[in-house]
C-alpha cells in the first residue's frame, strides 16, 4: 500500500470536535466539502512537482497520474474525517495499491521509499523504452524492433533511487498544514459566522 492517513492532529480534533458535532447534516457536508477541495488542490500541485521532474513516460509522470484519495466517515457522525491520500493502480481506483510499471515494479513505492542497488546484474544486453533513461540508465541512441529504445549492458545492475520527498512527504505535510489553519474557519462560518472559539496550532478562532 501506498498511501497515508490526514485529519486534523489530535491537539486541534478535541477542540473542533465539540463544534464539529454540533453541526446540521448539512453544515457537516459544507466542512467535509472544504476538507475535499483543500486534499484535490495538493494532488494537483503535487502531480504538477512529480511532472516537472520528469518526461512523459517517467516514472515521475506515471506515478503523478496514479495519485488518489477517499474519506473515510466516523460511524457516530461526530468525528472530523479522515483523508486517505496515496497512489492507485489508477487514478479513481482508491486501492492505494501503487501503480505498476512494464516490467512489473511498483514505481509508487520506489518513489516514495526509495530502493536499494540490485544485487543481481544483467547476463546480456536488453533494450527497454528511453523514458527509463532518468531510473535505469543505460546507453540511448539505438533502436529495436524499429522503436528507439536505450541499451542496457551485461554487467548493468539496476541503481539505488532516492526516496522523492516531493511525493507524499510534501503533500502530506501541505494538506496538514492547510486543515489545520483553515477547518476551524470552515467550522465557524457553517454555524453562519457566530462567535465561537476554537483553537488551532496558530491559536484561538472567535
């Protein structure tokens, strides 16, 4: 799996919570939206990171288009919810499985965590497709089967890959930042904008 768990910290639930469960149906609906749009606009920024580090075809731009979400609701009603974000085998499919390259690796886990140096190098030459260049390596400049592919030699290993911090580390860290400033303020205004306090990290809401 391939995903994390957001919701207000523990600090800022016990206090919104009293609000929170306070509120119509509808007005819970109203915060939940807010809660949504504020988790959809970090995937987009995060989709537009992963993209700016890659081609088309990379292991960057496959995983950006795996990324996904879903709510997981409290069963008294009462409690904030919380967010499920992480990477699909495709984007809606809210399996949080990772997406799964051509040759059968999860791309969504080695970017989030990062892999080792094979221990086991190749005994021929194999051609695999460019986009692969900026993960494998490799000798480009040569075709297959008349498509252009890059060379990888006998010997080749494939090499460590770095955990990509501008994967989940920073979205997670974006969306937690966001809830915790602005639900108070959503809390607030769906009880029409009446004086109330609550607090945040950043302190008291009236």
């Amino acid at each position: 799996m391939v995903k994390f768990f957001v919701q207000p910290t523990v600090y800022h639930a016990k206090n919104a919570k009293m609000g929170f469960k306070n509120l119509s149906r509808d007005a819970k609906e109203v915060v939940v939206s807010g809660m949504s749009k504020i988790v959809k606009q970090e995937l987009d920024n995060a989709r537009t990171r992963l993209k700016s580090k890659g081609v088309r075809g990379s292991i960057y731009d496959k995983v950006s288009e795996s990324m996904d979400f879903d709510i997981i609701d409290h069963p008294n009603d009462a409690q904030l919810p919380t967010f499920v974000v992480g990477s699909s085998s495709q984007r809606g499919a809210q399996d949080f499985m990772g997406v799964t390259g051509s040759r059968g690796a999860n791309l969504s886990a080695i970017l989030h965590f990062g892999k080792k140096k094979a221990s086991s190098p190749l005994f021929k030459a194999i051609p695999v497709k460019p986009s692969a260049y900026q993960m494998l390596g490799g000798f480009s400049g040569a075709t297959y089967k008349g498509k252009p592919v890059i060379w990888l030699m006998p010997g080749w290993a494939s090499p460590a890959f770095a955990r990509e911090p501008a994967f989940l580390d920073q979205t997670y860290t974006n969306i937690q930042r966001k809830f915790e400033l602005q639900v108070p303020d959503m809390i607030r205004q769906a009880y029409g904008n009446k004086t109330m306090i609550l607090k945040s990290k950043e302190g008291m809401i009236q």
